[in-house]
C-alpha cells in the first residue's frame, strides 16, 4: 500500500495516509485556519519545550511497517536527534502528535487517528478542533480487547490552558472556520 500511495501522492491534492482500514485521503488545506493553528500550537510549544525537542510541522511520515499505518501529524513532538532517520520517522519516538480537525474529513482526526496512535505508541495524542473551538488530549495507552487505546481524555476549550506532556500552552486565539 505504501507504493501505492507514494505514487498517487504526486498526483492528488492533500495528504494520502494508510490506517488499518486502508487509503485515507485528506483534502484539508495548510493554509487557513487549519495551518494557522498548527503554526501558532508548534510555536507556543517550542516556547515551552526544551531546545533538544521540536514541535515539527513538516515532513516526513510517521510509518509503523509492522502495523501498517503511515500517518502524518500536523505538528509532532520529537526530539532534534531522532529527527536524522532517513525515511519516515518511528513512532516510538514521537513524544505527543497533535492534530487540527479537518473540515472535510473529522472522523480522520477524532475516530481513525485515535484509534491508530496508540497502536502506533505514540503516548499523548492531541487534538484541535476550528469546527467548534474544543479539544481533547488523550494519554495512558492500556490494552483493550480490541487493541491499545488511550484509558485518559482531557477536554479543553479555546481560551483555555492545555497541557501537552510536559508543557501547558495558551490556546487564546486560536481561529475557528467560518
């Protein structure tokens, strides 16, 4: 499937990711409100964070071969020296993935993305929502009958102070869709 998508990529708009359910394409645009939050979230981050560690809103993919994912957060926690991997980085070493809701595809971010972190072992998942200025952080990945999941959610709404690992960030202005 990684093949597949590799080559289609170059051809379509937005991101092209592989869940355990298959192909997921992501029309959501950089720019926007949802680029926008990215860029202030990975800022007040990296603000906070010490200088080994990044809030990385680029490229590569995080790739767990041995599940089959390929996902690609919006801004990924992560330390400086496990950023020099050629290819796709490991998931293991992501300290949180945050992700900003699309306004095309929500169920990506809030259902399929938070099923495949914790199988992936990425320990805190974060997510921001522009449809309705709210969002959850989710930790404390614990076995189920049906695969890891996050045991802890803390909800949040824009305005408020949230806590990403370690670090609590303002979420004051950030934008909503209109």
């Amino acid at each position: 499937m990684r093949n597949a998508v590799e080559q289609m990529q170059e051809r379509v708009p937005g991101r092209l990711e592989i869940t355990k359910e298959g192909i997921v394409h992501d029309m959501g645009s950089p720019a926007g409100p949802h680029g926008l939050t990215a860029v202030r979230v990975s800022r007040r981050l990296e603000k906070a964070m010490p200088e080994e560690l990044v809030a990385h809103t680029g490229t590569p993919d995080v790739e767990g071969p041995s599940e089959g994912i390929m996902r690609h957060p919006d801004v990924m926690v992560i330390a400086e020296a496990d950023m020099e991997v050629e290819g796709s980085f490991d998931p293991r070493t992501l300290i949180a993935a945050i992700e900003v809701v699309s306004r095309s595809n929500p169920d990506n971010d809030w259902v399929s993305k938070m099923r495949d972190y914790p199988l992936l072992g990425i320990p805190v998942y974060v997510i921001f929502d522009p449809r309705t200025g709210t969002g959850a952080v989710l930790s404390d990945i614990h076995p189920t009958p049906s695969g890891p999941r996050y045991a802890t959610r803390k909800e949040f709404v824009y305005g408020e102070d949230v806590t990403i690992g370690e670090w609590a960030i303002t979420t004051q202005d950030l934008p909503l869709y209109a």
